[in-house]
C-alpha cells in the first residue's frame, strides 16, 4: 500500500510517504519554502515525497491527516463561548483561517495533490503514539504523549500491544504542559513554539528558587493520579494574543522580558524552576503510569519530548528500563505517525523490521552533477573556488586536518535529515578541544545567542567514557541518543578535553553515532580521532539564526558565502572562499 501522512494548519508542517510498510521518504514544509516553523499546506514536502517514491498522486491508496479537524473545531467553539467575551477577536481571527482553508483540506488535497482517493483522519495523539511506538522495537510498551494541544487532549496515556494502541487515559485543554512552557517562554522574552529550547537552555545558568517554586505551586496542581491542572485565573492563552495573564505578571511580580532586552539571575532562575517544575510533573506521572501498567518499556512522544534535559533524566527518575523517542516527536512527526497508524489498520506492519531499518536521512538528496553544476553558476558571480576530490580517504584526511587547525567547516551530504536536529549531513562541524569555538561559531556564524550551547558528536563506544549515566542509561543505550534527544552531565575527568561542547552546568545534549547510522560521517569522526585521540566534535546545524536548516545545494552555499564558515563540503567537492579566482585549496 502506498500512503501519504500530512500535518498542517497549527506548526511545522509536513509529509511523510510509506510503500508497503517501508518509510520512502519524510519531509517538513520550512525546508522547502524557506520559512521557519512553515504552517501552511506542505506541498512542497509532498511532490518531494511522491518523488521520491517514484509515483504519482493517483497512485496512492490513501491520505491520512494528523488530527480530526472537526473535533478540533469543536473545542474551539467551546472555549470561545467559555470566556467569551473577551475571546470575540481570537475568534474572529481562528474562524477566518478555518473557513477559507482548514475545513477544505479534502479540497485542497483534491485542488493541490490532484488526489481523488480515501482521505483518513487520526486523532493528534493517536498520531503522536504511532510516531513512537512503531518505530520502537518494543513488543509492548507504555505510551505517553505530551505536547501543546491537539483537538482537546494535552496529554495521552495508553499501552502498545502487538501492533495495537489503545490510549486510556487523557488530560484535556486547557490543562497543558506544552501550553504552560509556552507561557514561560513569551514571557521571556522567546516565541512560543520556536524558542522552548532556549528556556531550556537558559535553565542551565539558573538555579531553582524556593520563592519561585511556591509560585508555581499555585500556577499548576499535581494530582493523585499523576493528572494535573492549571489555575486559569493566571492565563490568558483561552481568549487572548498574550498568553499570561495579568494575575500571572503580578505573581512574579516583573513586567515581562522584551525581546534582546538584557538577561538577568531573575530570568535564568525562573527556566531553571521551570524546568525542575516540568520534570517534576513528568516523572510523577510516569512513575504512576509504570505503577499500573508495569511495563519495563517506555514510548514518549509530542513537542514537550523535545525537552532533551527531561529526556536524559526518564529512566533515572522512573522505574523503566527501555526509552524510546522519535527523531521528530512534534507536529511534524505526526505525520509519519499518522502515515504509520493507517499503514499498519490496512496492511499490518512488520514492526521489528520496521524498527531496525529505520533511518533518519529520508529528506532530498542531490547528485554529484547536480551540485558540480550549482558550484559552476556561483563561481562565475562569486569569490568562491572548488576542488573535486575523487579519493574518500584524501577528502576525509584534508577535512580532518583543517578542523583541527580550527577550520569551521559545513558539511553537506546525501538525504537531509528527518526531523529538528541536524544529524550529519546538513551539519556545520568544529573541533570541541577549544572554548572559545562555541562563542565563535555563536557570534560568527550562527549570529545567535551566546548563551546556547553545541552538541557533541560522539561515537556510541565512547559515551560511557565520557558520560556520567545511570546504570540503566549505561546498559540500555537509547535509540534517542543518536537523534540528539538526550542531556547528560559530562564525566568530571573530561570537561577540560572537550570545553566547546560543555554546557554551563557541565552536560551536554549528545549525538552518538554508529558507523551503519551515517558512513561518510562516522569515517570522518573516525580519521579525526585517529589524528588526536578525541572522539568528539562540534556538531550544529547548518542554518543561520532565524533560518531553517538548509536542504538544497545553492542555500548551502548561499549560507556559507553570508559566514565566516571556513569550508563547505558538498558531497566530494571541497569549497572555499577565495580573494581571487583560480586558486587551489590547501
């Protein structure tokens, strides 16, 4: 069967197309149109995806959408009727975007894609599940979704079962997690579903205030059950364009943070008890969900799965053995899981295979002309030289060199990643063994905060001797480390040997690969750790501030000629910026 998933219409908009059990290819829409968090219908990644498959729109055997948008309607209207009037303008403003396009999707699919055939809806966290648990290799898992809000659920609890979900337990709107880390960070100063991860970040320079936590204490209560609800007398995200109310300004007692206004200890403290607040939350909910459905196996999906400090702590802080979590766990993923949940109904998946053949790298690639003719047209308008370098052993050495001479240098190879994080083939790399490389790449080439921090990239073998883990972290390696979904605190012993890619509080959010993950990338690691004996580099993504990850040959080189990116390389060919034309590398 072929099936075509989509998210559309809230954030990150996105396709995913499976061929008879087999995932072909995945996209977001950003990639495409160059707009970040892109919203709108994702034609773009969809002509990609039936591409890629090599098929045509009618070809299908269906189309599934990541949610149900008339459920999704229905909430709305209640919660305009609940705090009208003072919700009449977000109304108005929610009704025109439903009526022109968001109750039309059959429509659209039928005016954009050309597709005549079935069209399924899953529920948002039914969709959010399926993302993770049939990409696991669990027979059988407890499942937990958290995010923002999908048509009324928050927060999903269920249980996978030889290839069946059943979510039993939800928390509704507006009693939200995602929702909550939301507030924060406006309040902060960051965009809502943009910036979370740098309050996350932020976290780290903070310390968890006791004043504070009694604050929060009366913003969100815990329950028995491990369920939780918000005191709505301090948001506003149920009728207004603010999120926080001015109950909520008055608790803190601190006009709100304006964007690029200076950071203060107040402001570091508060995402530090946020966050400690959040992981609270979490943990006491799993630790109940584990209590009753007794399983060693844990599935964790939606946007608040991204919080990669939370993600590192889950089997420390609960009694599960096994963590699973996908490359993309947010809106886009729900995609896939959607593609996956109608997939697996009509033509029942052959999981375990599903699980092990799973790859990440399922967005575009290009050929070896296609990027040669690319470089050609640049090089008549732009101070740029190429060398082609045919032997992979040359080209890996010559890179390897240069980043330790303290070269910064893109890396641009085969499919563009599946998902947030850049995982080696759209990647900006530098060496990890200089402090001062984090604030260079920062300032010089992301020109974005100085406060954030790098990833590390780090050979699977090799975490152990450089991470501190808890024993079941240590014996149970996670799938989610390779995808940068987990924080860990470095071992004491190693912070001085790789300083660039320590955060503040000494962890870091890590990348651990394995040769049969990416061969060019690991073979690369490979070389430069055979030259110092450091199994570690800076890997980011090669995108600027503001910007999506890059995806196609010209962006690349548009983002590396607007840098001080010191060499791009494209598949085999080695870039640089020269003064004059015609000059060789060295």
């Amino acid at each position: 069967m072929k099936i075509l998933g989509i998210s559309c219409y809230y954030h990150d908009s996105a396709a995913c197309l499976i061929i008879d059990g087999k995932i072909v290819a995945a996209a977001a829409e950003e990639r495409f149109t160059r707009v970040k968090h892109d919203n709108n219908f994702p034609i773009n990644a969809i002509n990609f995806c039936l591409q890629k498959g090599q098929i045509l729109s009618q070809d299908l055997d269906s189309v599934v959408f990541y949610e149900k948008p008339l459920i999704k309607l229905e909430r709305i209207f209640s919660q305009h009727l609940e705090y009208f009037p003072k919700s009449y303008f977000r109304f108005v403003k929610h009704m025109a975007q439903w009526m022109t396009h968001r109750l039309n999707l059959k429509r659209t699919i039928k005016e954009q894609v050309h597709y005549l055939g079935d069209i399924f809806f899953v529920e948002h966290h039914l969709a959010h599940a399926a993302s993770s648990y049939y990409l696991s290799n669990f027979e059988n898992a407890s499942i937990v979704t958290i995010d923002g809000v999908g048509e009324w659920t928050t927060t999903a609890i269920g249980f996978g079962k030889d290839n069946n979900i059943e979510l039993q337990q939800k928390i509704n709107f507006p009693n939200s997690l995602g929702l909550l880390y939301s507030t924060f960070t406006t309040y902060l100063g960051f965009e809502a579903n943009d910036a979370e991860y740098k309050v996350m970040g932020l976290a780290a320079f903070g310390k968890v205030d006791k004043k504070l936590l009694n604050k929060f204490s009366k913003l969100i209560k815990i329950n028995g059950d491990g369920s939780y609800e918000l005191d709505m007398k301090y948001f506003s995200f149920g009728y207004g364009e603010r999120m926080y109310s001015k109950e909520f300004i008055n608790l803190f007692g601190r006009d709100p943070r304006t964007k690029e206004a200076e950071i203060t200890s107040f402001h570091e403290n508060l995402a530090a008890t946020l966050q400690f607040k959040i992981e609270t939350v979490v943990f006491n909910l799993l630790n109940k969900v584990h209590a009753k459905q007794k399983n060693p196996n844990l599935c964790f999906s939606g946007g608040v799965a991204l919080n990669s400090v939370l993600n590192g702590k889950i089997l420390a802080k609960t009694p599960y053995e096994n963590l699973f979590i996908p490359p993309d766990p947010s809106d886009a993923g729900g995609a896939m899981g959607a593609a996956l949940y109608i997939a697996n109904k009509f033509d029942r998946l052959d999981k375990k295979l599903l699980g092990n053949d799973f790859s990440p790298y399922l967005g575009p690639d290009f050929s070896w002309f296609q990027i040669k003719n690319v470089l050609d047209k640049y090089k008549k308008d732009y101070a740029i030289d190429y060398e082609l370098i045919t032997s992979k052993t040359k080209l890996l050495k010559l890179i390897a060199d240069k980043l330790i001479d303290q070269k910064i240098v893109a890396w641009f190879q085969g499919r563009m990643e599946w998902g947030p994080r850049a995982l080696g083939n759209r990647s900006i790399l530098a060496v990890a063994t200089k402090k001062e490389m984090q604030e260079i790449i920062n300032s010089r080439v992301k020109n974005r905060e100085l406060f954030r921090p790098f990833a590390p990239v780090i050979f699977e073998s090799k975490i152990k001797d450089y991470f501190k883990l808890d024993k079941k972290s240590k014996d149970n390696l996670s799938p989610s480390n390779r995808w940068m979904l987990t924080v860990y605190p470095f071992l004491k012993s190693k912070k001085k040997e790789v300083p660039a890619v320590v955060h503040v509080d000494g962890s870091g959010r890590l990348e651990s690969l394995r040769r049969s993950d990416n061969q060019m990338y690991y073979d690369l690691l490979d070389v430069y750790y055979k030259k110092t004996g450091i199994p570690i580099l800076i890997n980011t993504s090669f995108n600027v501030r503001g910007e999506p990850i890059i995806c196609r040959p010209h962006e690349a080189l548009d983002c590396f000629l607007k840098t001080d990116i010191d060499y791009l390389v494209m598949d085999q060919f080695v870039v640089r910026k020269v003064e004059q034309k015609g000059k060789t590398i060295k």
